[in-house]
C-alpha cells in the first residue's frame, strides 16, 4: 500500500459514502471495512450513530471509537501484509483490531493493550463473538507504555492515542524494519508519526494531522 494522504468524506457523511470513497484508494481497506459491522463496537444507546464518520464516545474513561475515515488511514500509513505479528496500543472497543485481522488475511497475529478492565473485556466479548479471538486476536489489559515483549517482537505498532514523545519500547519492540503509526502531540490536535525501526533507532516520517483522546498511564499508588 503507498502512504496515506488523509481521508475525508465532508460533511453529511453515510456510510455508503465514506466506505466508497475508501474504495476508491483502497479497495483492500475498504474490503474490510465491510466485513467489520461498527454497530457491534459500539455501546447500545450510541448504534445510531455507526453510520456516522465521526468519532463516538464509548462511555467510559474518556475512550471513543475513531472516525472511520480516521482509521482506514492509520492502516494504510500502517501497510499491513498477510503474516505480520501486530500490536495496538490504547485498543479500546476493538474495532481496529478486527480491521487488522482482515487485513492479514487469516495469517498473523493482532494484540491489543488497553489500560481500561471494562473496556478489555468487552472488546474480548465482541471480538469473539464476531470471531476474532485467540490466538488470531488477544486483548491484554496492561499499561501500554512498555507492550509484553513476550509476544514480539513486532512488525507493525498502532497507536488509537495521542503522546507527547514516542516511548523507547515502541521502538524496540518492533523488528528491524517494522514500522509503527503514532498520533504525536497535543491530544485533539497531534500528527500522524510514521517510523521505521533501523539499526540507529527510528526513521520518521509525517502523516495527516489528526485528533485523538491521550495516552493513558496507571495511577500512582500514594505513598
């Protein structure tokens, strides 16, 4: 897939209308979009608004399910490719990760690090009740500064949050050559980084400006 230039469907989106015009530049994205129903990640009283190419509160600690157009791309920047070993940080409802799954074509692994239990576990629920569960896509709940290297390394890393600086980890973690797609910046108004993992650490590239909800870290424990 070549890099993403920002999807946007205007206003009044429907989902006719920003599912075709993915299409129109990514078929292969599009595909999987269709394959995904929205609906099932979100919670009941906010259904109505799946059609809708806005992000959508998930109802808990701040969490929202992105803008589809917002999605389709991070996983173009990402270029996903049958067999990669995957990771999503800040995975919330866990939409993006069935996307990534499709796009890996039934090879492959997808893991999702969420920091939120209520949020973990019902995307576990629905993933597998869509089909999408172990060992094809396993949701941790844990802080996802440093992701469990015992499942890496990884080729590709997707962050569903935005951080000020690219924590170490979300280098190493990766393979020579992997890549990872971060929201860099101010929450609500950060940068898509592109960076490649290289012998001296990291290449980076600037994706479309983008809006997402912070990173989130445990709370200290008082001492």
């Amino acid at each position: 897939m070549r890099p993403a230039a920002a999807i946007s469907s205007g206003p009044a989106a429907s989902v006719p209308r920003w599912i075709e015009e993915i299409r129109l530049h990514y078929p292969a994205v599009a595909a999987a979009f269709e394959r995904v129903p929205r609906t099932a990640f979100l919670p009941a009283r906010a259904r109505l608004e799946a059609e809708e190419d806005t992000p959508v509160p998930l109802g808990v600690g701040g969490a929202t399910i992105s803008a589809p157009t917002m999605v389709a791309t991070m996983l173009v920047e990402a270029d996903l490719r049958p067999g990669q070993r995957c990771v999503e940080v800040g995975s919330g409802s866990g939409y993006l990760l069935a996307l990534v799954a499709e796009l890996l074509q039934g090879t492959g692994t997808i893991h999702g690090v969420e920091i939120e239990p209520r949020l973990a576990g019902a995307s576990r629920r629905t993933l597998r009740n869509l089909g999408y569960g172990p060992p094809r896509v396993v949701v941790h709940c844990a802080d996802g500064v440093d992701p469990d290297r015992r499942h890496g390394p990884f080729d590709r890393l997707i962050a569903s949050c935005a951080i000020d600086a690219i924590p170490p980890a979300w280098v190493t973690t990766l393979a020579p050559d992997g890549l990872g797609v971060v929201p860099l910046g101010p929450p609500y108004d950060a940068r898509l980084a592109v960076y490649t993992r290289r012998s001296g650490g990291a290449v980076v590239r600037w994706g479309p400006a983008c809006s997402f909800v912070p990173f989130r870290r445990p709370p200290r424990p008082d001492i």
